[in-house]
C-alpha cells in the first residue's frame, strides 16, 4: 500500500459525484453554443441538488438546492494516521 492521500480521496469523490449528473445531460447540446452551454449547467446543478445518498469514500452525500456542501452535522469522525495505523483523534 502506498502512502495516504486525502487528495486523491476528494477527487475519487468529485469525479464520482459529477458522473451520474454529466450522463443526464443531452447529448445533443453543444458546448461551444453560450445558450447551451447555459442549459448544460442548469442540468448539471439541478442533477446535482437531487443526488442523494452518493456513496464516497468516506460518507455519503445526500444535497438539496439550500444545501451544496451535502453532509449531515457529525459525519465526520477527527482520526490521525500515525505508524500506518489509524486513531481517534
């Protein structure tokens, strides 16, 4: 195992997240037009507020159109990687 990375964990996350929205978007946009491009990001957000319980590598994401961050109060536990073994901080 190589060393541990929370890098590449947050971005194992948002690749993940953005791909099930990214795959509802019509394929027959086109970017390069400024109005489709427009609706391309209103699909993509609106895809986005409805995602829930998207399991990332550490927890679970569940967003809504006030909430963006998509994580509840205490999901996260403080721990410290220390000699390859992890604690609770």
């Amino acid at each position: 195992m190589g060393p541990i990375s929370l890098y590449a964990d947050h971005s194992w996350n948002q690749v993940n997240m953005i791909a099930k929205p990214l795959e509802k978007v019509d394929t027959k946009l086109d970017p390069a037009k400024e109005k489709d491009l427009e609706k391309i990001g209103v699909d993509l957000r609106n895809s986005l507020e409805k995602l829930k319980g998207a399991v990332a590598q550490n927890v679970v994401f569940d967003f809504l159109e006030t909430d963006y961050i998509g994580l509840a109060n205490g999901c996260y536990v403080p721990v410290v990687v220390q000699n390859g073994t992890w604690r609770l901080d």
